[in-house]
C-alpha cells in the first residue's frame, strides 16, 4: 500500500452505545480532512454490567470489525473498554496503534493541576474499576482523587437536557455528594458528559477546571498520527460512517444530540459481530 492510500485510510472509533460521538465530533473539529468509522455495540450495551472477561470479548470483536474496514488507528471511546480491555486490544491489535479515553483525560488533569484535587465523575462501572484514579495516581502521587457516579446525567445527556434548573439541580446535588469543595479539576469520566460541560462549569466553584477526556483524547489522536506521519493529505473533508450493532433508529435519534446536527436512521448501517 503506498503511503498515500495508507494515510487515507479512516480512524477507527468505537464504543459499547452513542456516547462515544462525542470523541468522534472531537476528532472531527481537531482532524477535519481525516476520514472516520464508528461503531457503536448497541445490540450489547452498557459493557459495565458485563464481567470483564465478557467486556474484553465484546470489545475485541468490535475492534476487529473495525480492523475489517480497514483502518489506520483505533480509539477506544469507552472508559469501561479502556479500563478492562485496552491492554489486550493492544496485544490482539498491534502494530495497529490503540488510544483509550482514560489516559489522555486523566494526563490532562495532572498537567493542569500537578497534586491537585481532581473529582472524576463518571458511571457506576467507571467508578467501581478505579482507572482513573489509578492512572492520575500512577502520573501523580501526590494527586487526591474523588470518584463519584452520576447515572442521571446520561440520561440528561441522552434526553438532551443539557442547560436549565433540572440539570443545574442534578449537577449540584452530585457534587455535593462528592463533597465538591476546594477542586482543582473536574473530570469529564464518561463520554456522554461533555454535552453537559457548560452547566458543569456553571455549578462548579470559580476556578476549577473541566477536563474533558473527549477533547484531550482527540489531541492524542493528532499527536499519534503526526508521529506515523499518518496525516491525510489534501484539503477535501474527510467522511464519517456510522455502524450499530442494533437500533438503527434510536441510535440516529440520540446520536444527533451529540454530534449536533440531525440524523437520520439511513445514516446508520447495522453490521454483525
């Protein structure tokens, strides 16, 4: 394959439903020539339910379907696949070059506030694994880190009930069970979370900073490409197509809320894995 045709090949982009999007619209606003696949496992959601040996297998098979289209890079944009499997995706995968949404949001943070105060908030199974908080410790040991699960705010995503009184009150109270006094950081630990930055930001204490790990993961992308000198060429915007493994309908109706613009069912194309 010539290094033309190599670099035009799309970034692979999956996740166990339609939050990943928001890592998608990410890579798309940071890479706008590049090309890009998403998959999102609909059929098997939420992966953090599932054991961890189940949530490696289910994540492998989507990777490789992914790898069947033909793709130059692969991001894994779900904190549970990235916290259980991206070590064997690695393995299974390689030489093809694997990025997680855990690491580039939990580095942000400690650059942004080296032995700071960092709140993760996330989803039960985020929590219950702990990756963040390994990998902001492993980076920074003198870092205190709070985790706190905050199930209402997918579904505020996921309604499109980004602003107003509801979300502010929902926000407030999760942070105050946190005990969200004297932040340094607060961390966007799910992906459906950066629809609702703004009201984060509006509710949070002045001075804390939002760290969004769809935003910093889109900046590893670029940094990863340029490395492979894996950049598309040419100044025409790149594609974006979208696999489900289930309900294609849903899946255009929620997904436009996080891609900002409407969808329709015959923009998704359902696949097997």
């Amino acid at each position: 394959m010539s290094k033309q045709s190599h670099n035009d090949l799309p970034i692979g982009v999956f996740d166990s439903g339609v939050g990943g999007l928001t890592v998608l619209k990410a890579i798309r606003e940071e890479l706008p020539n590049e090309n890009l696949v998403y998959l999102g496992d609909t059929a098997r959601l939420p992966y953090g339910t599932k054991t961890p040996a189940s949530i490696e297998r289910y994540a492998t098979q989507a990777a490789a379907k992914l790898q069947e289209q033909g793709i130059k890079l692969l991001v894994v944009a779900c904190n549970t696949a990235s916290a259980v499997a991206l070590d064997a995706l690695r393995t299974a995968l390689a030489p093809l070059v694997v990025i997680g949404v855990v690491e580039p949001g939990a580095t942000a943070a400690v650059d942004a506030r080296p032995g700071g105060e960092h709140l993760v908030l996330a989803t039960e199974a985020t929590v219950r694994l702990g990756a963040y908080k390994t990998a902001i410790l492993a980076q920074d040991p003198e870092a205190t880190v709070r985790e706190q699960a905050c199930e209402m705010l997918v579904s505020l995503a996921e309604e499109g009930w980004s602003d107003g009184h509801i979300a502010q009150a929902i926000v407030r109270r999760y942070l105050d069970e946190a005990d969200g006094a004297a932040l340094d950081t607060i961390i966007l630990g799910c992906t459906h979370f950066p629809l609702l930055k703004g009201v984060i930001q509006e509710v949070a204490d002045d001075g804390v900073t939002i760290v969004d790990s769809a935003s910093t993961t889109a900046d590893v992308v670029r940094a990863a490409l340029e490395a492979q000198d894996a950049i598309r060429g040419g100044d025409a915007p790149g594609y974006s197509r979208l696999l489900a493994t289930d309900g294609a309908t849903r899946f255009a109706r929620v997904g436009g809320q996080f891609l900002g613009h409407d969808l329709s069912y015959s923009d998704v194309e359902v696949v097997d894995l």
